[in-house]
C-alpha cells in the first residue's frame, strides 16, 4: 500500500526526502497508517537553517507595515480553510472536533496579535536622561529561530511560534511532531499562499538529530520548544550552552485542591473536564484532585457516574462525535 509521505519546506521548495528513513503517522481512531513522515538529518536542517539565513536580510529590512498585511491575508485563509485544518487535527491526533476547533482559535489569536505588530514594534526615546545624554531604544530581529513543537496540539502550537517571530522580522525552521505533521505542512502552505517569501519559513522532519542539529547550529539565535520536562530540560540546557535563546515549555500539570464546601456539581464539571478533555493529552491538564476533609465523600460519586457517561468513539468523521477521542496511539 502506498501511503502519502510528508514532504519538506527548503528555500520555498516542497520536496519528498527519497531515500530518507519514515516513520509511520497513524489515525488514532482507527490505528491505520494514514501517512509516512521522513526523518532528516543534519544535513536537512543546514540546508534549511542557511535558506533562512539567506532570506533574512530582505525579509528585516521589509517594513512591519508589509510583513503584517501577510498575516492579515494570513488570517482570512486561515479562517476559509478552517474546517480542513480542524479535519487534518482530528485524524492525525484523534482530538473530537469540538478540541480541535478550540485549539484553531488559540492559534488564530497569535496571528491576530501578529497583525498589530506596527505598534508592537514602536521603541522608546527619552532626552536628557543626564546631561548631554538622550536614551533611544530600538527592536530589532534576532534573525534565524527555530520552533521544536509537540504531537498534542498539531497546529495550535506551531501558531504560537512563528507568527510573531515572522512579524517581528526573524526568519524560521519548524520541526513539528513527527507523529502529527500534517496539520503543520498544512498551515504552512497557507501561509505561502499569503505572500510570505521564499525561505522565510522552512519545515524539517525528523527526531534527535534534527533536534541537536537546530540546537547547536551556529546560525540559529533563537529555539521554542513545548513538550515533556525532560526534554524541556535537555533543550534548554544544550541551546543555552551554544548561545542560543532559550524558550523551553515543559509540563505544567495542575493540582486542584477541593474544599468541602465546594459545589458540587460545577466541581465534577471543572473535574472531568480538566482531567478527561482532549483525552488528557495536554500539558495543563488537572492530573491530580486533593480533596480536604469530607470533600472526597460528597464528590465521587457524582464524579464516577460523570465519568461513565463520557462517550468514547472516533473522531475521523463528523458525526457522531464523541465526548472523547482516543490517544494518539496505543503505545501512548
């Protein structure tokens, strides 16, 4: 069977990595092979880091003005193919729809707020600070950023990082989820179709070696990570050891500690929908319920029969949707 293979964004070409290792991305609801992801390596990522390097001067020195009526195209595509985005989320990480459009929106207000980056950008400027002496500051781009993004939020997060770093005149490498690229290649062709010049965004596929590539290439200034603490972790440490720029998201489970005078009813919903949304694939899900004195006794068993009633199902297709969708795989 031949399945599609997810290609790579270099210097504003799309191309299919021959000869490159895969790694399998599945339908969660069903644990079919729905697609094949490359795994690069560090040459992919130079090859990529340099395109964006070469695109950087031109893209600085286009005035924010300019690089925001991107975005602003930007946003109206992304809202015309909203329902396809959507689509690509839930079957390639298996959130219901309703997750999933929730996630869109999240990353449809980060390229809002890249919009306004004419404003965002203005400096300051202050006359005699001492004698003779005036103060003026300026923002400037840093150039190359590189964005490691996680499989839980497939287009949300990627949303998070590169349309602010594009506005504010930097160029970009993403290297998504291996397990969840779709939805990515997706929003990237999007945003070409918006008018973003060649090599000012570039996407690379691929595990470690990728990683560490981006991590200690001399021209990368900046990295994003979000996923695991340990990871979190090891990208901080290894970028930050190479001068990098360091923005390193690990998990933030939340505690929720519950009174016995809490209302019942709305704590079961905070509850369940905390711990059970988006299949608890989320790094602020409410993992963990301390509840004081009597509290335990009065909210489980509205809790379990809350739990129950959750309905469980596929969400590759648009109805019926489920209250929750499966994990990203069984391994998982």
């Amino acid at each position: 069977m031949t399945f599609q293979t997810c290609p790579v964004l270099v210097g504003g070409e799309w191309r299919i990595l021959k000869g490159a290792p895969a790694t399998p991305i599945f339908n969660p609801s069903t644990g079919e092979v729905i697609a094949e992801c490359p795994v690069g390596d560090a040459q992919l990522v130079d090859e990529a880091v340099q395109a964006a390097q070469a695109a950087f001067p031109a893209w600085r020195d286009t005035p924010p003005v300019e690089r925001a009526r991107v975005f602003f195209r930007y946003r109206q595509l992304l809202e015309a193919n909203f329902d396809r985005i959507c689509a690509c989320v839930s079957r390639e990480h298996g959130k219901t729809l309703v997750e999933a459009r929730g996630s869109i929106f999240r990353g449809l207000e980060n390229v809002e707020y890249a919009c306004g980056i004419p404003s965002l950008l203005m400096g300051d400027s202050l006359e005699n600070i001492a004698r003779g002496v005036d103060c003026e500051t300026t923002l400037q781009p840093l150039g190359v950023c590189a964005g490691i993004t996680p499989f839980n939020f497939p287009a949300m997060v990627p949303l998070w990082m590169f349309p602010v770093a594009l506005a504010c005149g930097n160029t970009f490498v993403l290297k998504p989820s291996e397990k969840v690229p779709l939805s990515a290649v997706l929003i990237v062709e999007l945003l070409e179709q918006a008018g973003l010049p060649k090599g000012v965004l570039n996407i690379v596929h691929g595990g470690r070696e990728v990683v560490d590539a981006l991590l200690t290439h001399p021209k990368v200034k900046a990295v994003s990570f979000v996923g695991s603490t340990p990871i979190a972790r090891y990208i901080y440490e290894t970028g930050t050891k190479h001068g990098k720029r360091v923005q390193a998201n690990g998990g933030a489970k939340n505690y929720i500690v519950v009174m016995p005078d809490a209302d019942v009813p709305k704590t079961v919903e905070a509850l369940s929908t905390a711990a059970f949304g988006c299949a608890g694939e989320r790094c602020m899900a409410g993992s963990t319920a301390i509840t004081v004195g009597a509290a335990a006794d009065r909210l489980l068993p509205t809790l379990v029969d809350a739990a129950r009633a959750i309905k469980v199902g596929r969400t590759d297709r648009p109805t019926p949707q489920p209250d929750m969708g499966p994990v990203i795989t069984a391994q998982h």
